[in-house]
C-alpha cells in the first residue's frame, strides 16, 4: 500500500465492492479518516480494524464528511443511493463507471442539489490501487476547483488525470480505452485462435512474440493523431489501405486454413476494403474514423 505526501483529508466512500473495497485500503493506509457505506453492511466490516468508521446509512455517511466518493455498480445505483442524502454544500467524485451522458446529467442532479460535482473513470483493477508502479491511474472531469483542492487525496489510490470540465469526458476517454482494449482483445483472441492446432508451438512462447508486436505497432496510434489533426490521411503513411486490403486477403485465407471463423476481424476488414472502394487505397487507416462517423 501508498503512503503519499497527501494531508490527511476527511472523506466518506460509498459502495465496499472490489474496487471500493480497495479504494478504501488505499486511503486508511494513507491515514486519511475515512467513513464508509455499504448496501451490505458486512462488507464494511473488514475494514473497521483497518480504521474505518462505518456508517449505517447513506444519510449518516454523507454527513460525516464534505468530500463522497461513490464507487457502486452502474448510474442507476447511485441515483437510489443518494436519492435520500442531504447533498448541499457537498463535494460529490463518483468513480462509478458511466456514459457520458449519464455522467453529465449526474452533474447537473448535483447542481440541483448545490452539491459541486466530479466524474471519474478508472483506469485500473483492483489490484493495481494503491500501487504506483503499478501503473493505473483514473481520469477525472467536471469542477475544476473541486479537482484542484482535492488532488492530493485523490491522488492516493492511483494516479489522478484531469481531462476537462465537460463531466462527460472522463467516461468518454476512459470508454475509449476500453473499445481500444476490446479491439486489441479481439485480435489476440484471432492470434491464439490461428496458433492452437500447433502443438509445436506453446502459447507462452508465442505470447512473448505477440506482445513484442503489439507495443511495436501501437505507436501507429500517434500516426493517426497527426493525420487527423492535419487532415491529410496520406501524411507519412507506410502501409497503405489498398496494400492492407490486399494482404487481408492472406488473413482470411490463413484463418481458413486454419479453421478459424474470421467473424472478429471481419467487421474491421469489410470498412477498409468500403474506404479503398470510395477512392482512399493511398491513404492509412485514419480515414476508418470518418467512415465510422458517416454510418
Ligand atoms: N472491478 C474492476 O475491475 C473495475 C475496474 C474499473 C472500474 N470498475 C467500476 O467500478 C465500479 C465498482 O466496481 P466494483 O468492482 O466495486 O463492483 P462490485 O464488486 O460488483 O460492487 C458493486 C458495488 O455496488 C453496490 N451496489 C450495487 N447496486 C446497488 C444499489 N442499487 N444500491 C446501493 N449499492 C449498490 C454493491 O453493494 P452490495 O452488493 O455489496 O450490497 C457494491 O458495493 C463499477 O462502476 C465498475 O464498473 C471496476
């Protein structure tokens, strides 16, 4: 567990699921005086040998600190949650996971309320709270005053990003890292899929080469970024789609060959081929984010 230089703030945490339940770790280890609020009370009582004082209700959580965070299962959550807290005057971070439209109107619940307001997306399991080598950190949007005079504290579990005071786009950039990682997955999931009549070849040793190349090409993400910043989708482009789209051609047949159904590639494959039809083969990949766009 942290220890950071962070003054020991008073806060409430509602909601002792896994990653409340680490979350709540962090900051006791961190000798910050934390109230907690669980829905089943028996999850909250682990921690009070930890340090923590437990609430029986959300009314009694609330009030016993100005700065809640609300880490519970989806918005809907939340809203029965609080529904009955008196809010005014209070500092609300919901790290609940959210779209962000759901975290916008949350904002402005909270500003009915006279509660200031900030959404926060977690880029992190459980395991990883706490732990700065770790890596994980949780992007953070809506008041910026709020942000500023909390950061220490929120800095605490793990690394505090701020993207913006539109409350949505901490949801928006963390539900971008998410579909990002659910492509990655995707392709892995093809890899192993093609590798798994070889009995010659381990998975393990075949994860190493796998994992090489993604990091490799991943940096084709930045690419990307300057072509849609410049608008020039043929900018410094090495791969082209016509040739993408012609060795795609190999990837199926592979697959074939294989055994392998190519429906999680398909998709992705069908939209470049669509884009070299409409006249852009000279181009790289991101003229892919237009044509999403257009449908
Ligand atoms: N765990 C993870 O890996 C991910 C990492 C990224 C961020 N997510 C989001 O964090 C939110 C909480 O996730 P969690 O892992 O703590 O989730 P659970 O262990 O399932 O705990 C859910 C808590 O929510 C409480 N709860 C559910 N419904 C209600 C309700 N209607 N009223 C009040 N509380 C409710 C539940 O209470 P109980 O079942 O223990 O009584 C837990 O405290 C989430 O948004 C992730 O997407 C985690």
């Amino acid at each position: 567990m942290t220890t950071r230089n962070a003054s020991p703030t008073p806060l409430t945490l509602l909601g002792l699921g896994d990653m409340g339940t680490a979350l709540a770790r962090a900051w006791l280890a961190a000798g910050h005086p934390l109230t907690v609020w669980n829905r089943t009370p028996a999850k909250a009582e682990p921690l009070v040998a930890e340090g923590a004082h437990v609430a029986p209700t959300v009314a009694e959580a609330v009030a016993a600190a100005d700065l809640v965070v609300v880490c519970l299962l989806d918005d809907a959550s939340v809203g029965e949650a609080l529904a009955a807290a008196e809010l005014a005057g209070k500092d609300i971070v919901n790290l609940t996971t959210s779209t962000p439209a759901q975290a916008r109107e949350r904002a402005r619940w909270a500003q009915q309320r006279s509660a200031r307001f900030l959404d926060g997306g977690i880029m992190a399991v459980p395991p990883m709270i706490g732990i700065p080598e770790a890596g994980g950190y949780v992007f953070y949007s809506g008041d910026h005053a709020l942000f500023e005079q909390h950061r220490a504290t929120l800095g605490v579990p793990a690394g505090a990003r701020y993207v913006g005071t539109d409350p949505g786009h901490a949801a928006l950039h963390d539900v971008a890292l998410l579909s990002a990682m659910t492509g990655m997955f995707a392709g892995i999931t093809h890899a192993f899929a093609l590798m798994r009549p070889e009995q010659d070849v381990k998975p393990t040793a075949f994860a190493g080469m796998l994992t090489d190349w993604l990091r490799a090409m991943a940096d084709m993400a930045d690419g990307m970024a300057h072509q849609l910043e410049s608008g020039d989708y043929t900018e410094g482009v090495v791969s082209n789609l016509a040739m993408m789209t012609t060795g795609n051609a190999t990837l199926e047949a592979t697959a074939e060959e294989q055994g392998v159904h190519g429906e999680l590639l398909a998709p992705f494959m069908a939209s470049m081929r669509e884009r070299v039809a409409h006249g852009y083969g000279d181009e790289g990949l991101a003229g892919l984010v237009d044509l999403l766009r257009q449908r």
